[in-house]
C-alpha cells in the first residue's frame, strides 16, 4: 500500500502544480506573518502571546480551507476559487479544536521539554521521554485531524478521538506518514516553500486517510477477516486505474512508454 500511496501522492501533486502552488503562496505570507507575531513578544509577552492565538487561530483556518480543499485533489475533482472561499468557511469551527492542539503541542516542544532538560537525573529523563513521545503522537494525530473532518466525521471533538484511533491501530504507517511530511517539509525549504510546499503535505495527508479508509470498509463488510493481511492489491484497484499506469520514466521520455 505504500508503494501506491507515494506514486498517488506524486501524481496527485503532478497534476495539480499550478494550483498548489498558488496555496503555497499563501503559507509563505504565513511565514512573514509569523515573524511579526515573534517581534511582538519584544513589545511586551502578553501582546505576543494574544498575537500568536490568533494567528494560530487564522492559520489553523487557511489550513483547514486548504486541506478541504486538495481533498478535491485527491478524490480527483477540479475545484476553483468559490470552491475555495466554501473551504476556508468551513473550516473555522475544526480550527479551533486543531489550534488548540497545536498550541499545546507548540508549549511541551519549546517550553516544557527544555524545562525538564534542565533537571538532572532520574526523574527529568523519564518525563522528557515520556513528553516527547505525547509530542510524537499528537504530531501524528493532526495529520489524520482535517482529513477525516472533510471525508467522514464533522465533530470536532469524535475527529480528535478517530485520529488517535488511526495512529494506533496503523502505528507503522503513521510513522512512515510523518517521516514522509518531515521529508517534503524539508524539499520545500530548498524551493522557499513552493514546491512541494505545505499544501502538498496536506493533500498528501488526506491521500493516506482516503487509502486507509478503503482498509475500514473492508473491515466492515467482512467482519472477521484477518486485520493482519489486508487484500490491499484488491481494495486499491480501482484507484490503482485512476491514477494510470504512469511512471516518472514516461513523463520524462513519453515516447518510451
């Protein structure tokens, strides 16, 4: 199932450059907007931190508009620009939940952790270890978070629930997931964050959830199947003849396919 995931991930990305990269623009006005938001805690700390809610806050939404929106992407749809007004609309409510999550998350990464850094002994280590690994999987967490908000459940508060619920009971894909997002996190910061940028990260996420959602409505129907050895060729043909049998070889040399 990885194997298709990246090659999906890639041509869904393939496909729809031009418009990602437009979104990108807008998560690189962010990064500025970011920089402002950290020279107001010279001004004074109260200020910076009401700042940096609310930018969380905003961002969280043009986040959630634009995960809603490459969910089109993915489920190979060509969306335009009212589309992507209704997108940002919808997302204010779930970006409350998801800024608070961030921000906690933000507080154990950058203040907490290197609080108990600073502890020596026993004690300091076991709660950095444990911290980190609550980081970690509420990292991994998010990535499922506006998926599943825009392809199966709308509460807020049952997205977080299901979200946790993805991680565990697919542990070795959600690591792969997130050292996925790290890595094209990463390339973007070579292409100053246009190619393939935050918005890819996002269509990349809601990609993974489409695929693992085709796993539970196995499940589902055939309630005693072993959870162990899912028919993935099966469940992904489909989706395998969408995507076309296309290679990177064939859209550099076409005339060798």
């Amino acid at each position: 199932m990885i194997g298709f995931y990246i090659k999906k991930a890639f041509f869904d990305g393939w496909d729809n450059l031009i418009g990602l990269i437009i979104l990108n623009l807008g998560f690189v006005i962010s990064l500025g907007i970011a920089y402002a938001v950290f020279l107001s805690f010279q001004v004074h700390a109260v200020i910076g931190v009401v700042l940096l809610i609310l930018y969380l806050w905003g961002l969280n939404i043009f986040i959630g508009g634009v995960s809603f929106y490459v969910k089109e992407f993915v489920f190979y749809q060509r969306p335009g620009a009212r589309e992507f007004i209704d997108c940002l609309k919808s997302a204010w409510k779930p970006a409350v939940m998801h800024t608070i999550i961030m921000f906690i998350l933000l507080v154990m990464i950058f203040f907490v952790i290197p609080f108990y850094a600073s502890f020596e002994g026993l004690i300091g280590a076991v709660v950095i270890a444990l911290l980190f690994w609550v980081s970690l999987f509420t990292a991994m967490g998010l990535m499922y978070y506006f998926p599943l908000i825009a392809q199966l459940e709308k509460n807020p508060k049952k997205a977080v629930k299901k979200s946790f619920l993805l991680v565990f009971d697919n542990i070795g894909f959600s690591f792969f997931l997130l050292l996925y997002t790290i890595l094209n996190s990463i390339i973007s910061i070579l292409t100053a964050f246009l190619i393939p940028g935050f918005s890819s990260v996002l269509m990349s996420h809601q990609g993974a959830v489409k695929l693992l959602m085709f796993k539970y409505d196995y499940l589902e129907e055939t309630p005693d199947a072993n959870r162990k050895k899912i028919p993935w060729t099966a469940l992904l043909f489909d989706e395998k003849e969408k995507v076309g049998h296309r290679s990177i070889r064939g859209m550099i040399f076409p005339w060798k396919e």
